[in-house]
C-alpha cells in the first residue's frame, strides 16, 4: 500500500489500504502468485498516473515534462510486462494457432481438425 504515490509512503490509513485492495480485487488473482503480480500492476498503473499528472502541469518546465512521460512510459512497459505474466500464467503458457488458408496441390492430401500426437500403436 506504500508504493501508491498518493500514501506518500504511508499506507496505513483505511482509504489508502481500501484503494489497493480495490485495485488487486478487481484483477480477480486466484492464487499467491497471482496477488502478487496484482499488486505490483496496481503500484505501476498508480505510479504512472502520478508521473503522466506531473508531467501536465501547467507550471512544468519542458524538461520536467520530458522526465515525468519518460518515467511513465517506462513504468507502463513493466505494466504490460506483468499483464503479459499473468496471462501466460493464467493460460497455463499455452499458445493456441488458427490456420486460415490452406491449398492442397492436385494428388496432395490434408487433414481437416485437431491433430495430436498418438501413442504409437498401429500399423508401422
């Protein structure tokens, strides 16, 4: 709850323990692992709010608008990082492949649907 830029470290209040719990509930984590990608998502989308709002100051200066968007953006490539993380792990890393346009050459052959791989038993 500390790392809300809003808590200015301090996290202890109900509001600022409220809003990351919000925040990681609406994630829906299943499991330890996935609390714990929730929360930094929840800490990286809360920090880089807070540095894209510094950086639309309108008393910022052009290089403190270019350090602030910088920090953003490097903070919302670690956010989409992490949403990659818990996808992956979520899908249990599986990769689905949809084929849409085949051609079979006259005299080919082509298997339409699910292939898998068979226990070897059969004719050689």
């Amino acid at each position: 709850m500390r790392s809300l830029p809003h808590t200015r470290g301090k996290g202890e209040t109900p509001e600022a323990l409220n809003l990351a719990l919000d925040g990681v509930e609406a994630l829906s984590p299943r499991d330890g692992m996935e609390v714990m990608l929730c929360s930094q998502l929840v800490a990286l989308h809360s920090q880089s709010m807070e540095f894209m709002r510094r950086g639309m100051l309108d008393d910022q200066t052009t290089d403190g608008v270019d350090r602030n968007v910088n920090r953003a953006t490097k903070l919302l490539r670690a956010f989409a990082m992490i949403s990659e993380c818990l996808r992956t792990y979520r899908g249990g890393g599986q990769q689905k492949m949809t084929v849409e346009h085949v051609t079979v050459q006259a005299g080919g052959q082509a298997i339409v649907g699910t292939v898998s791989k068979g226990t070897g038993v059969g004719n050689a």
